[in-house]
C-alpha cells in the first residue's frame, strides 16, 4: 500500500499532523465533477504577491453555492459552539495560554489510534486520518495534504480556514502562529501528544517571535469539552503470541535488551511505541483498528521489567506469561511517576526522543537530581527494539509465508467471484466489493481483521492514490475502466498487504502501456541484487526508471517495511525517493514493491507484492562483503490482459511466467472448483496468452 503523502508541513509537527497514511473517504468521480468549479475558483484565488490564499470554511461554502447560515442542528454550529468552549479554557489561571495545536496522533505516535483519541476529529469536524489543527483566541486553522483538500472544504465547519500543506504560498503552523499572534505569546500543546523532539522543534521555531511553548499539563483541553461524551478507551483483552509464531521467548529478547543497556552505561530503558511493546512481550491486542496492539507503555531495567496497562486487558494466562519473564505490572497511567522515580534515584535512561513523548521525557529531565544537568542521565538515542523487530527470525518468516499463501487462496476465490459478477453485469459498489472480500478472507484459518481499510477504487477514483469508499459516496464496479485494489489481512501469524489492478473489459492502448511500465519497475525492483548496507532509497529509482522513460511517475514511497503479525508499516526501513532514510537494508526484513501510476479523474495504477531480503549466493564476493536480493511473499495473478509483450524484454517475460507458475504451484492447492480453475487461467504462460 503507498504510504508516503508530499506534504511539508513545518518540522516540529510532521510526525504529530502525519502519523497514518490510509485514506479517509474520498468523493466519487461524479462529485469530484461537481466540484470542479469550486476547484477552479480556489485555484484562482491568490494575493496581490500570487500566493495561494487560505480561504474559510464559510467561504468555500459560498464559493459553492451553499448559505453559511444554519440552524442550532446544523453542525456547522455545533462546531463553532466547540471552538467557543475551547477558547474558553485559554483564560483558566492553570492554562492560560494564547493558542492550542491539537495533533491527530495518540500518547505513541500510533498509525492508527482508538477513537477516544480521536481528537483532532472531533473538535473540527474533519475525519480524515492527517492534520494538525491549531485555534487561537480569534482564529483556527486546519492543516492537511492534499489527499483530504476536497473531504476537508466538505467538513470544516464554518469557523475553521483549511490550510492546504504543500501549496505554494501556504505557511507551515509554526510560521502562522508567527505570523498572526503578536510577540510574546503563549503556546499550549498535550505534551503526551509529541514526541519530545517535535515538541522541541516545535518550541525552537516559535521563539523566533519569542512565543513561549506551554506543555498544559494534567488535562487535555478537546477532552475537557467532550466530557461525558467522550468514547472510552478500550477494554479489550490481550494475549499470548504464541512462541512458534515468534520464534523467540521474552526471557532472551530482554536479555538482549540488557546487554543493550549494559553496552550504553544506561540503567533502564523506556518503550512507547505499541508494536515494539507487543514484540518484545510476546503478546498481542486489539485496542486499535487493524494493528493487533494494546495501549502500555514498559520500562527494562538491569534485573527488572515493568509493564504499564489496564490490568482488566490481562487474563490468568497473559499474567502467567509475564510473571513467566519476570515482568511486573502498573497501571497504565502511573508512567510518568515512575519515571520521576528513576531520575530521582539518579538511574541513567535509554530514551528514543523521536517517539517517546514530551510528557515523559521532561518530567525524567525535570526531576534528575541535578535538574541543570539532566540531559545527561540520559541516552538519547533509537530504540533498540526498532532494528530487531525489523529483521525476523525463522518463526516470523515462516509465520509471513504461510498467512500469504491462506490470503492468495482467498483472493483467488474473490478475483473470480468478482470477474463473474461484473461480467454478468451484477451492479456492485466498492464498498460492497470491499466486504465480499472481507468475507473470503474471514473464511481462512487464523483470520483476525484487516490490515488497514481497504482501497477500492473504480476509474477515476483509483487515481486517488489513499481512496477509501464509503456507503453514501462511491462507484459502483464495471468493465470499462480500471479497478485498483489495495487490501490486506492481520494472521495469527502474519501480515498481509497487496495490490492489483484489473480490467474487466477491454483496456485502452494507453492503460496498457501505463500497466506495463508499471510492472516493469515492480520487476526491476524484484529482480535487484545489491551489496549489504544499502539504504532503500538506492533502489527507489529502479521502480521509477521504465515510468520515466516517457515522462510519468508516483507521489509515493515504492516500499514500506511491514512487521510479522502486528502493523502493516513498520520501520525503520522503506525503499523511497526521501533520501533522508540512510537504514541500511538487511536480510530477514520485510518490504512492499509497489510502483503505480495515477492519471487524475481518469484512472490508476499500482502493482503490490511484499518481499523478503534473503542472501544470495554469488559467484564473487567483491570486498569481502555479502549481497542482497529478494524472496517473494505475495503470490496471486497479475493480469496478463493489461500487459504490453511488445515492451517486455525476454527477461521479463520469463519473470512473468516464472511468477505465475510459482503461483499456480503454491496455491492451487488451496482451491477446488472454480476458483481453481480461474486461477489456472489466470496464470497461463504470457505467449499462451498472446497468440
């Protein structure tokens, strides 16, 4: 699935406004039709200077024809009356404060996020999964990429201005709060919902007008004005990941958290990422939509290890497990005190200041011993658990290989209902096709939920490269066009991510050429060998080179690392234009290949398979180093009908052959009846095919 959005939002709030990259819902081609003169009119609204002009919600409602007046039910109003209560907590003697930025992201800079800390969306309105929103005592102002432009001008109520990241012209938060507060005031910020490095980017941006960064502490001021209505946060229970699906026991992997410790002088460590939580305990949740994790934070100590969770999520045999590896239990919220314990006691903290949040990291700075010099109780550096979840053991591979090969099986089941159903000209929406394929997926053993929400996009709207349908807004499914689907599937030992593009008709000569450039890059980058060490961007242009050629190419990040049985993006590597990422790729990670094309209000494209870094035995050793290449994981058809022969070289057509008898080879023997047979047609030789 393409995860990477060109936004440029300022420094200080790019993990805070970005944090998930699956799309929000996105409008139909029929509504992207009615909105073209809006489109036009914002297009030409600029200064005197030319710059694109930020424009209010109540002004791109009338630029659409739409009255800004509404009645107590409208809820425009509900919103503004929202902003109101807001401000109204800015003069509180324990708050006082000039301006609040309420970030999209939870207490761990999760992907995704319960709804009870769903806040952003709450106080504006706006359900798109990225944004920052920011309100001073007179203003307030949203700031988005341009996958949500059209979803937020539809949801803003009338007292928001949409901030549209990335265009020109439009200023970054911290140069707006620059810009329209006058000097010396005071920003207010949940310090839970920072990093500590944003938090101080963010701090150092604003004193240029000396402003002052303001951590409101002991309350979040959108959970002030929810109250009552509030969701609570989730119960669910956890469990024990199974050890044939991890390959390691916790006792090890703390003992190797130690050494870690021991290795940097450091006395304990803090972990706040979820998923880096989950893999070092072994253990699995379902507190958050599409990652099987659970809401905790853990301290590893020397001799100790401490876990921070609702105790209800633990039943007799997750605290059998834990008790097993010598870890205690604390309440979720007793965090911060314990932290203040270790400074107090002069202990020396490994942090990751790129993920643990602010909260944590000033109270351990604030109460060192020597508050002067607290920086230097501690370690800042990357978690250590980061790089070793990336690169899975033999349990984790085999776990990955045997979920794939359940989810080709249902694929193969749905792209054959699918291709009935369309061909007999059964009406079926995206959204409809969306749930039939979550039905044949529930079918597979080991099935838990999806992966991510499904991108199911018809035509024009699988050029919306983060496309989510939704009931009151979609296409329906037919053979005239494209149709892109990006899904992907939570295993009790796996995870699943894939795309393909089909066309139920007769595609054009230019879809086709587009189609086949696109394989191309996917099996330029699938056939690459490569010397150990090599950062991911290295390999981005090969994906990109056969697009090139002819003037095309993709907004997005050709790879994506993914963790086994737990989120479906994972770091720290990635395989992107973004050449600021320099971590090294090593074997026994796991990476997407996904190139695509996207061709606005008319179509798209993109071919998605997740691989497998392996070693690979060569002929030579140059330097005395060892050389990567890839494994396939994902083995379903890629359509034959879109591909162009007379642009394939020979080799590439052996590598189509090759992948489709790999294919029928491994999963035909998960299907019976027709759907075996559709799978047999569908990966007949290339020339078969042709002639």
């Amino acid at each position: 699935m393409a995860i990477e959005a060109a936004a440029r939002l300022s420094p200080s709030l790019a993990v805070a406004a970005f944090p998930t990259r699956r799309p929000a819902p996105a409008l139909s081609p029929y509504s992207l039709r009615r909105c073209l003169p809006l489109i036009r009119a914002l297009a030409s609204s600029s200064g005197a200077d030319g710059r694109f002009v930020a424009l209010s919600s109540s002004e791109l409602r009338k630029r659409r024809g739409l009255s800004s007046s509404s009645g107590p039910a409208d809820p425009a109003s509900a919103g503004d009356e929202k902003l109101r209560s807001l401000r109204g907590l800015f003069a509180r003697p324990d708050v006082a404060i000039d301006a609040y930025i309420v970030p999209s992201q939870d207490a761990h800079q999760s992907e995704f996020i319960a709804e009870c800390f769903m806040r952003r969306a709450y106080l504006t309105g706006f359900t798109g999964s990225a944004g920052t929103a920011v309100v001073t005592k007179d203003k307030a102002a949203l700031w988005t990429d341009g996958r949500y432009f059209l979803q937020a001008e539809k949801e803003l109520s009338h007292g928001w201005t949409l901030m549209r990241s990335g265009n020109h012209g439009v200023p970054t938060t911290s140069e707006w709060l620059n810009d329209v507060l006058p000097s010396g005031c005071r920003v207010g910020i949940d310090p839970f919902l920072f990093s500590f490095d944003a938090a101080e980017e963010l701090k150092d941006s604003i004193s240029n007008k000396n402003h002052e960064l303001v951590l409101v502490r002991g309350m979040n001021l959108v959970d002030e004005i929810w109250g009552d209505a509030r969701p609570k946060p989730p119960k669910e229970p956890t469990r024990v990941h199974d050890i044939k699906y991890a390959g390691i026991d916790v006792l090890s992997k703390l003992s190797f958290m130690r050494s870690h410790l021991a290795e940097n002088g450091c006395d304990a460590v803090v972990i706040s990422m979820l998923d880096e939580v989950a893999w070092l305990l072994n253990m699995r949740g379902s507190d958050v939509p599409h990652s099987p994790v659970f809401y905790s934070y853990l301290i590893v100590e020397a001799s100790t290890a401490t876990l921070f969770v609702d105790s209800n999520k633990v039943s007799e045999d997750v605290l059998k497990h834990l008790e097993k590896a010598g870890i205690k239990l604390k309440p979720y919220e007793a965090i911060v005190s314990e932290v203040e314990r270790l400074a107090e006691k002069g202990a020396k903290l490994w942090l990751d200041s790129s993920s643990v949040n602010a909260a944590i990291v000033t109270a351990f700075k604030s109460s060192c011993p020597d508050v002067e010099n607290g920086a230097l109780h501690a370690v800042y550096n990357v978690s250590p658990v980061t790089l070793a979840k990336s690169v899975k053991n033999e349990a984790e591979i085999e776990g990955m290989k045997n979920s794939h090969l359940r989810d080709a099986a249902a694929l193969a089941e749905f792209w054959c209902w699918l291709e009935k159903e369309v061909c007999k000209k059964v009406p079926l929406t995206e959204v409809e096709v969306a749930e039939k394929l979550l039905e044949f997926r529930q079918k597979q053993d080991g099935f838990i939920e999806t992966s991510f929400d499904t991108i199911s996009g018809y035509g024009a709207n699988g050029a919306i490269i983060h496309y989510r349908p939704t009931p009151e807004d979609c296409s329906s499914v037919g053979s005239d066009n494209l149709f892109l689907l990006d899904s992907g599937a939570q295993y009790t030992d796996g995870t699943t991510d894939i795309t393909r593009t089909v066309h139920f008709g007769e595609p054009s000569p230019r879809q086709k050429e587009c189609f086949t450039r696109v394989l191309q890059g996917h099996i330029a980058l699938d056939v690459a060998v490569f010397p150990e060490r090599t950062p991911g961007f290295v390999l981005d242009v090969l994906a990109r080179s056969s697009l090139w050629k002819i003037g095309l190419d993709y907004r997005h990040g050709t790879g994506h690392g993914v963790g086994a049985a737990l989120n479906v993006h994972e770091g720290p590597q990635s395989i992107s234009y973004r050449y600021g990422n320099l971590t090294a790729l090593q074997k026994g990670m796991i990476v997407s290949n996904e190139p695509g094309y996207y061709e606005d209000n008319s179509f798209g494209i993109r071919i998605e398979n997740l691989l497998l870094i392996k070693e690979l035995n060569l002929a030579n050793s140059f330097g005395g180093i060892s050389y990567l290449g890839f494994e396939k994981l994902t083995f379903v058809p890629i359509q034959s009908k879109l591909i162009d022969t007379s642009l394939l070289s020979p080799l590439e057509i052996n590598w189509v052959n090759e992948y489709h008898e790999e294919v029928w080879k491994k999963v035909s023997p998960l299907l019976s009846g027709d759907s075996r047979d559709w799978l047999w047609k569908n990966t007949r030789p290339l020339l078969d095919v042709t002639h």
